[in-house]
C-alpha cells in the first residue's frame, strides 16, 4: 500500500521557505505517524477548522493502513463511551452482562481524533494518557472485568486563539510531533503535490528493525539538553521519529539525514532555550611533514588494480554529526523563541497565582457539567438517570424473574438499583477585602488595599472572578464596593473614603460575613481577605472600650470560621500584633503580617495564601 504524502524535499528543508517548509514538515510527520501511531503517540495540530487541517487529517488517513481505525472522540465523551462498559439491549436481550467496547479499544492499531483539545477534560485526558502509556485499557464497571488492547496515537487538534488556551501538559507530552499549521495556506497545498510514499513497507521494515548506533543516540540526546527539552519522552520519541524515518526512505539503518529530521520534528518544537552557539574558530591545521621523515618515508607502491567503483561513503565523526543534529535543530526554532517562553511562563504563574482562576468546583443538583451518576433516590430535585438506573439492573434480570415469573416481559428494578445524576459547576470566586480605615495610618493601609484591588481586577476577564471591598471606621462598618469587575469603579470609590476614627472590628467583620454569605447563596465561592492591626476599640453596638470591642471581635472571627469561609488576615501594624494573630486564628484564617507590604506583596499574598486551600 501507498499514500499520498508529500516526501520531504530538500528545498523545503530550508526554514527560510516559512510556511512551505512548515507544510511540508507537517506531510512528513503525517507519514511518520502513520507508520508508528501508537511508538510516536501522535501528534498535536495547532490550527483552525478549514482546508488546511482537513488536507493534513486526509493525508494522515490516506496512510493508515487499509481498515485502520480512525475515530473521533466528542468534546464531552462520557467513561462509558471512552471505556466502554455494558451493552444494554444486548444485556437485556439475552439475559445475561454483555459487554461493549470504548472508544480507545476501537481505535487500536489507530489514532484517535480529539477536535477543540484545548478544552479537553482532565479526567478524559488522564485516560488517553493511560492508555497511551500501557498499550491497553481496564474495564472495570457493571460487573465487567477485562483487559482490551489499545495501541493507537492521538491527533489532537488545538484551535484555541492567540494561545489562550493549550491540550492538556499531560498530553502534549505523549505526543511526538507539535505541528503549527499558522501561516499556511492554499499556496502551500498547490506547491506541493502529492505523491506516493511507501508506508505499508516502511512499518513492515520498521518491525523487523532498524539499527541506530551510539553515535547517533549521543546526537539525539546531545540536542535534547541543549534545548532544554525536559522530558526523557522527547529522546525517546526522536529516536523512534528517526527510525521511521529510515524505514520510510528504505533504509536498514538510521543515517545523519534522519536524525536531522527527527531533531528538527520533536526536539525543536520543545524547546526551552537557545542552544550555545559552536565555536567559530576555525581547526588547527595539519602540521606540515617533517623533511627529514618525508625523505624517509618510502614511496607508495603503484597497482594496476582499478578502484572500486562505488566506494562506501566515510562515516561521519561523532563530533560532526552531533553538531548537524544541533544545527538541524537550532535551524527549525522560531523567531523570537525566548520572548515567547517569557510571556507563556508569565501566564502560567499568573494563573496558577491567581485566587480564583475559574472558581471552585462544587457539586448541584440542579445544573452544571455531567459527573456521571451515584445510587440515590430522585427526589428535592435530583434528575433519574435512566440509562444508568436500567445499567445497574440488567446484570440481576434472570434471578428476579426466577423469582417473579409473572414479570418475564418486564424489565424489574429495584429500589437499590436507582441512580441519579451527578453534576459539576464551576463558582464564581469573590474576593472580600475588609479594610481598616480607622486611624492616623488609614491612608496607608487604603492606598495598599487600592493597589492590591486593582492588580487583582486587571485579569479579572480572564479569571472570571468578582472583588468587593468593606471599609471599617468609626462606629460602624460599610460595603465601599459591592463584589464586581469595574476597575473604574472600584478606583472612583477608594479614592473617596476618608480615614479616622475608631476601629469598629466587629462591625467589619460582620459585614465581610453577610457578603459572604450572599455571595455563596448565589452559588458563588466567598474568599475574606481582612486588612487591620487587631486593635479593636469600639463595641458592636457602637460603644467605645477596648475589652468589649475585642471579645465582639473575636465572637465575629468566630462565626465566620463556623460559616467555613476561606480567610486571610494581613497585619498592617507597624510590627507584628499579638492580638491579630489571635483575631486569625478565632476566624481559622490564614495570617500574614506585612508592616511594610506595597500593593503587589499584598496582592500576592493573597494568592499564595489562597490557593492551596481553594476548592469545595
């Protein structure tokens, strides 16, 4: 068998020819793929629906082998249609637990086709990666127990805009090839034709072996540290990118040309630094021959033999080819390579960092993303799911009807054999600052709590989170900014509160609470960040003395540790107090003294301290 893929030429082997080079790069790895689905893992395709993407996937299918599966597998692909689990009319048809296969058992000797896998599920992606990881898949569920082979590769393709979002780490990783299709065009698709290359022979010469000597392993993984590569998988995928390389050019061993193309395919797009340049002195020359030994020396003999007529080529020096390998490497990175790991690591620490990302995860009975399905009744709300409940039930249908003979027609369930469906949403997080604006310090402390808000509300759009801000002076407490992501707003009114006066703690604290409280009432997740020096003096009621001021403060840190809300107490005095430290720990929060903090340490501190905790 043949398939139409476009063979790597030589003029598209230079990266100044841009998309041309990147298009027929992306042929070559379709064809190696094919060759090797499941020893490479597959590939991930950064590109948008059109004409493109369809002429790569085509010419991936046209050199699968003939009856090779190719599946896709839906966004929201449930555990029973990614496993498998029981066939449900055959169970109930026959009597008897009859099972059904997944997805990842039907793509074995395959690939797999994840459309939008920048928004895969994690949970769907720990299963691709385990599958990918043991050539096979456990099923265990329904009463079923076996071991289906599944030895396929994954293409999956990355449509996310402008890097906002990527696969799965986890993922990108098992797979060998990372193709950037941006750029390329109907121009490329019609410069480059298609022909036939040899991909049934190729996977028979590949399993009956292809060799690679040290040197060639020593380029390999020579490349991979100079790029920072990282994973050992980025060696182990090159040096299998490079044998299909050979067995596709009909060769018995791995040549220098292969191992170029396979430094330039895997270990380029993974990439973390720029290599250090080679040395651009030139080699010592050759000392010319002593006079005295060249007299010496006897003259060579003549012979009549003739020269062989194809002599073996030299084998390149170690040395040599691990610097071609390199360079072939170094020559596939693109422009402005560590720019843009600066800016993706910013990212990454940014949301990671970051208190309220997309919420924490709860469980609703109501609405929200499927989890699947527990034993229950369907009641207060909770939806019957059917599929599930009759799942449950078919394994027991030839004992109940032994036992019930009059209902041999109809399906019998049980009480225990319900299931009700679970279901996932993500909160909204809203993050309570409680200021102290009493004081001759106020300003200070409002200029922190200022700045703090408005780096946190600078990627709120992004993080889908709310901020909110109570002010406490005086005899009483204020909500200065209902939760919100108006930066303009959130500026206009911390800029108009004045400072001075008593230190109503209680007061404030209370307020945080009802907040809270209503804010988790509309489903969201509250987060209580306080900003004081603990010393109370005025009462709830609005009395001043410091012994009653401080036992209702300490009664209202403790209802909000017995509401559960997450909380952090920052510090402000000018050295650690006791008494905040106390207040801390009646409201079980977090405590954090900054005497000196700007807005970014505070802002900061509120993540860090967060995030471990964040969750439902």
């Amino acid at each position: 068998m043949t398939a139409s893929l476009v063979p790597l030429s030589d003029e598209a082997d230079d990266p100044a020819d841009g998309a041309l080079g990147r298009w027929a790069d992306a042929l070559r790895a379709a064809a190696l793929v094919a060759i090797d689905p499941h020893g490479l893992g597959g590939a991930v395709v950064a590109a948008g629906h059109g004409p493109v993407r369809d002429a790569w996937l085509a010419a991936l299918r046209a050199g699968l082998p003939a009856g090779s599966p190719m599946r896709r597998v839906p966004l929201h692909a449930g555990d029973d249609r990614l496993l498998g689990g029981l066939d449900l009319p055959a169970t109930l048809a026959l009597g008897r637990p009859v099972a059904q296969r997944g997805l990842l058992a039907e793509a074995d000797e395959g690939v797999l086709v994840l459309a939008m896998a920048e928004r895969l599920d994690e949970s769907t992606a720990a299963r691709l990666c385990a599958a990918l990881d043991t050539g096979e898949v456990a099923l265990a569920r329904d009463g079923l127990q076996m071991r289906l082979p599944a030895r396929f590769g994954v293409i999956a393709l990355d449509e996310s805009v402008e890097g906002d979002e990527s696969p799965p780490s986890r993922l990108r990783e098992r797979t060998a090839f990372h193709i950037d299709l941006d750029g390329v065009g109907l121009r490329e698709l019609e410069a480059l034709p298609a022909e036939t290359l040899p991909v049934a022979e190729a996977r028979a010469r590949l399993a009956s072996g292809i060799a690679i000597d040290d040197a060639g392993i020593t380029a390999l993984t020579g490349a991979a540290l100079a790029l920072g590569a990282g994973s050992p998988r980025a060696e182990w995928f090159a040096l299998r990118a490079a044998r299909a390389a050979a067995a596709l050019d009909g060769r018995a061993a791995v040549g220098p040309d292969d191992l170029s193309l396979a430094a330039r395919l895997v270990l380029a797009p993974r990439a973390t630094r720029l290599p250090a340049a080679a040395d651009a002195e030139d080699p010592p020359a050759p000392e010319p021959p002593d006079e005295a030994q060249a007299d010496a020396a006897p003259p060579p003999e003549p012979t009549l033999d003739p020269p062989p007529s194809a002599p073996e080529p030299p084998p390149v020096p170690e040395e040599a080819l691990r610097d071609l390998v390199l360079e072939a490497a170094r020559a596939a990175l693109p422009p402005g390579l560590l720019a843009r790991l600066a800016m993706d690591r910013a990212a990454a620490e940014r949301s990671a960092g970051s208190g309220g990302r997309v919420g924490a995860l709860r469980e609703n009975r109501l609405r929200g993303r499927p989890l699947g399905a527990r034993p229950g009744s369907p009641r207060d709300g909770a939806r019957l799911a059917l599929i599930d409940t009759l799942r449950a039930a078919a394994p027991w249908q030839p004992l109940r009807r032994r036992e019930r003979p009059a209902a041999a027609q109809r399906v019998i369930v049980q009480p225990a054999d319900f299931r009700v469906v679970r279901l996932r949403q993500r909160s909204e997080t809203t993050t309570i600052f409680t200021v102290d604006a009493s004081g001759s310090a106020a300003l200070h402390r409002l200029a922190e709590a200022k700045g703090a808000v408005e780096l946190l509300l600078a990627d709120c759009y992004v993080r889908r989170d709310r901020v909110a801000v109570v002010a406490f002076r005086g005899r009483g407490a204020e909500v200065l900014l209902a939760p919100t992501r108006s930066l303009v707003r959130a500026r206009r009114e911390l800029a108009a509160l004045p400072g001075g006066g008593g230190t109503p703690l209680a007061a404030g604290l209370d307020a945080a609470a009802e907040l809270a409280l209503a804010t988790r009432r509309r489903g969201g997740t509250p987060v209580v960040v306080v900003l004081t020096d603990g010393r109370a003096n005025v009462a709830r009621d609005g009395a001043g003395g410091r012994a009653q001021a401080d036992r209702d403060a300490r009664a209202s840190a403790r209802r909000l540790r017995a509401e559960g809300v997450l909380a952090l107490l920052i510090d402000t005095g000018a050295q650690a107090q006791p008494l905040a430290r106390e207040i801390a720990r009646e409201m079980g929060a977090g405590y954090l003294p900054l005497p000196r903090a700007d807005a970014r340490g505070v802002s900061q501190a509120v993540q860090a301290a967060t995030r471990p905790r964040r969750g439902p």
